[in-house]
C-alpha cells in the first residue's frame, strides 16, 4: 500500500486558554512530533496554550525602567490611548514551545489570553497559516422567569465621590430623589416604585482621592493630614443611607475605590459604612459580580476588563469589546498579562459557563445597550453603564422584556439661563 507525499496538512488546533483540564497532556513538542509523519490527514487533540498578541517594547509599557527611575532621573513612558502596531504577532504558545500565527486572523483585534481555535497547517518557514477560525460563542443559556409586570433595576457606575465638582454631586441628588420617590412626574414617581434593586459599578470615589503623592513625602510633613478618602466615605455613606432605606442596593468596588487592586475585588468593608450597614438592604459584593434578581441572571463588572483590552486592540467600542468578550466565553483574558489577578491555580473564574440574561461594565464613555441573540435561542442584554461623573446618566433595566433606556439629569448649567433641573428618560 503506497503512501502519499507529504505535504500542507490542514490542522484543527484548539486554543483552550487557562484552567482547562480537558487540555492537559498535550503540549506543541507531542504536535510537531506528530506532523512529522507522512500521513494523508491528521487530528491534532486541543494544546493547553493561549493566544498572544506580542507587542514592540516601545509600546508596550514595562514594570523594569519605572523601578529604575529613581535612581536615573529617567523620564517615565507618557501613558497613550492604544499600545498597538502593525508589527505585532500572535504566537500560539504552551510551557514547552512557541508558534506564530499568519493568515485570516486579526492580528490587531486580539489580546493576550484570548480563546479560540484555528484551522490551518505549518509552512516551510516554520508559521502556521491559518485559514479559518472561531470562538467559543454563547454558553448554555439558563431558563429566564422574569416578572409578568413592569420590573426595573437600576444600574450606575462612577459617582466619582470627592472630585470637589459641585454638578457631580447636584446630579447624585436628583438621583436620589427620584429613586427614593421625592422628585419627578407622577409617571416617573409610578416607574420608582418598581424599582426591584439599585447596582453601583465600582468608582464610587473619584481618582482624586488616591493621594498618590502623600508616598513620596516624609512622615512629619503628612503626619496630620487627612486622606481625601475619608470625607469621600463619608459622603457615600450618607449617599447608601437615603437608597437603602427604600430599596436594595449592591455595591461593587472599582479601580480607585478602598479595597484590593487585582480581580477579583473583594467587597468594601462594612465598617467604612457604619450608617448603611444598619440596613438589611445593602449588599456589598465583588468585581466581578453575578446575581439573580427576580428570576434574571445578571453578570458584570466595573469595567477594568473592558478598558484594559481597549488599549490592548483595534477595537474601539465598548459594547462591541462586551460583546467580545462574552463570544470568546472569557470575562477577562488579559489578566495577569496587563491586568491584575489573582493567581489561581486549579480554577480560572473568569471563564463564562453559564450564560447570563444581562452582562454589563461599568465606567463606560458612554451609555450603549444592545440585545445579543446566540445560535441557540440565547438571548442577552448588553449594556455599556457610562460613568456617573462625567456623563450624570444610569440606565434602567426591563425585568419584564429585558428592554434598557438611560436616564439622565442636569443640574444648573452654566448654559442654562433659566436655571431649571432636568430629569430625562
């Protein structure tokens, strides 16, 4: 029986990222041993590897030259908007050996970490051209046993508490007012009342309060001074205090709030809200955070994820990166790349297993929503939560049909003559 010449051998090879453990056993060295044989057709088993995007050193910022600026007078890299190049790579990697990538695939659009499998075979100089490829796409949907009536869930991200800007702060109250029924139409006031649960997206404190400078100074000269967070908690207790005495609220701690910097963030301590935590209705929780609320599955985040990949790809809208990252059934895949994260070692909680009713970030540029259908009858809400601060929007959320608009609100402005606040749904 004659065997044929080798040649180019199209080779499915799963991507299958961290914490799988279907894929242990397998490594690139097994691969390059096995398509060494003159063989007519050949099923590669998945590679317990990830995908990179490998970006030039003069981008990509580094841990190294920031440690030896002291000691240099070096000037420190100028942050930008994208660390991104034509010149970047993607590398199919394990423990043992590495992989380029070529072909139909988009180099600039992923990130490191990311999942998926490509289809393809190894030419001559060694690199794996691709020709085709495809995600994980939507998990497993759960069954949905929402509200036979109108039931809202309010989402708002980015107080930004201590910013010293007295619109912010306006803005937070008429927030307040209208959650809490003492402000709005008869209409608005009807639509409060339905209100099943407040959720807070981390970034409850501005970035002015991290006091960064306070390090470099001797201790005499900061021995009386108070950190700016503290009047900030101050104020957000206050601020958890009028919502809580009228409906549940969650908080989840963001990027300049008092808790843990790598994900997953644990939850603010209660002692740092001695007036709201005498409430059975506050709950504070983690980043990322997932809860059932009147039969629906919500999953979301403060937005660490979503910004860190924005700078790390070509992509560009925020929605389109949340929707991205729930094909790709990975929460956060740069993390520990470019991310803070927890190193864990027999279970990664960022892999989407379940698919959740409403996914959403907080901290956005601005609000977007849009409602994403899966090959299998899934049907999820995607929201972009835009930053309270800056853009003084929340988003109210349908329990009923899973439908979302902003609600917005001006103070006095200085381009308002009259002078007049506005509520706007």
């Amino acid at each position: 029986m004659s065997q044929r010449a080798p040649g180019p051998r199209r080779l499915p090879i799963a991507c299958c990222g961290r914490a799988s453990g279907s894929c242990q056993g397998f490594d690139l060295g097994s691969w390059w041993r096995m398509v060494s044989v003159p063989t007519p057709s050949l099923l590669v088993p998945p590679l317990a590897a990830s995908c990179g995007e490998g970006s030039l050193p003069s981008l990509r910022p580094s841990q190294l030259p920031l440690m030896c600026l002291p000691q240099h007078n070096l000037v420190p890299q100028p942050p930008m908007p994208k660390y991104i190049d034509p010149s970047d790579e993607l590398i199919l990697e394990d423990e043992l050996q590495r992989i380029k990538l070529e072909g139909a695939v988009e180099v600039q659009r992923l990130v490191t970490g990311t999942i998926f499998a490509v289809y393809g075979y190894e030419q001559d100089n060694g690199k794996f051209l691709v020709e085709d490829h495809c995600f994980a796409s939507l998990p497993p949907a759960l069954p949905r046993n929402g509200p036979s009536s109108d039931r809202f869930v309010l989402l708002a991200s980015g107080l930004g508490l201590g910013s010293g800007s007295g619109e912010s702060l306006l803005s937070t109250q008429l927030l307040l007012d209208v959650v809490t029924g003492q402000l709005g139409a008869e209409g608005q006031q009807s639509c409060a009342a339905h209100i099943s649960r407040v959720i807070l997206a981390g970034n409850m404190l501005s970035q002015n309060t991290q006091s960064r400078d306070t390090l470099n100074k001797a201790k005499y000269l900061t021995k009386k001074t108070q950190a700016a967070s503290v009047e900030a908690m101050k104020m957000l207790d206050e601020i958890l205090l009028q919502l809580c005495s009228s409906v549940p609220v969650d908080v989840m701690p963001g990027e300049f709030d008092p808790t843990n910097y790598m994900l997953p963030q644990q939850p603010l301590h209660h002692c740092m809200l001695p007036l709201a935590s005498a409430y059975a209705t506050l709950r504070l929780v983690t980043n990322p955070y997932q809860a059932d609320v009147d039969g629906v599955r919500f999953l979301g985040t403060s937005g660490q994820n979503i910004s860190d990949i924005f700078k790390y790809s070509s992509m560009d809208n925020y929605l389109e990166i949340l929707e991205w990252t729930l094909l790709a059934g990975h929460i956060s895949p740069t993390a520990p790349d470019t991310l803070g994260c927890y190193p864990f070692y027999n279970l990664d909680p960022f892999i989407v297993t379940e698919c959740p009713h409403v996914y959403f970030c907080g901290n956005a540029p601005r609000f977007q929503s849009k409602l994403l259908t899966g090959e299998d009858g899934q049907q999820v809400l995607l929201v972009t939560v835009p930053a309270f601060s800056t853009t003084q929007t929340a988003c109210l959320i349908n329990l009923r049909n899973l439908s979302c608009q902003p609600i917005s609100f001006s103070g006095f402005g200085a381009e308002d003559d009259d002078g007049d606040m506005e509520v706007k749904h």
